[in-house]
C-alpha cells in the first residue's frame, strides 16, 4: 500500500468511528464536523510515511475519539521501523559490521530510527 492509500485508508476508518459515534450518540454533528475538519486540514495528498505519522500522533491531543486511529497508526509505524531495523540489521551483521548493527539497535531502542522517505 502506498502512502496516499494509506492516508485513504486512515481517513476512511476516521469516518467509520465518527459514523458508529453518531449512531450511538457518543457524538453530536458539530463535534463531528470539528474533527472532520480538523483531519481534512491535517492529513493532505503526497505526504511521507513519516508525515502521515507525525500528524495523527497529534490527532488525540484535541479529539480523544480519535485514540483508536492514534494507537493503530503507531502500532503500524513501529512494525515498518521494527522490520526495516531487522532487515538492515541482518545485512550489517552479514557483512561483519558490528559496531554499525549494535549502533543501530540501539537508535532503533530508543526510538530514533524513522522510515526513509
């Protein structure tokens, strides 16, 4: 899935939880035209992994309905970064580079390695 499918797809489960609220009343129309506008103005075309990331991490500061799309992102971007870690980590070792490997275990622990654009 590509990054603007992934954005689709993030906006379209944002829709659904609004839509299952409103239905159960768990939201009024002006609240969810608040967070509508609030992602249409956060979430645009063309944006990086990394990007999409950063904005929802930002998406229950000010909408605590939307801490299911939050925690479901984030789960999803630490998978990629986990496999990415893996991956070049199995490569480094492979090539005898320890020091680079245990470098980039650690920064990946710590939760400094972000996806390459």
């Amino acid at each position: 899935m590509d990054n603007e499918e992934y954005r689709k797809k993030i906006e379209t489960r944002i829709l659904e939880i609004m839509k299952e609220k409103l239905e159960k009343h768990q939201l009024d129309a002006p609240r969810a035209k608040q967070i509508a506008k609030y992602v249409l103005d956060s979430l645009h075309p063309h944006m990086t992994l990394n990007q999409i990331h950063d904005v929802v991490q930002n998406f229950d500061d000010h909408f605590s309905e939307l801490v299911p799309i939050v925690q479901e992102v984030s789960r999803e971007y630490d998978e990629k970064v986990n496999k990415a870690v893996a991956d070049h980590t199995a490569l480094l070792l492979k090539k005898g580079m320890f020091n680079e490997a245990d470098i980039l275990l650690k920064k990946a622990k710590n939760k400094e390695v972000k996806l390459s654009d």
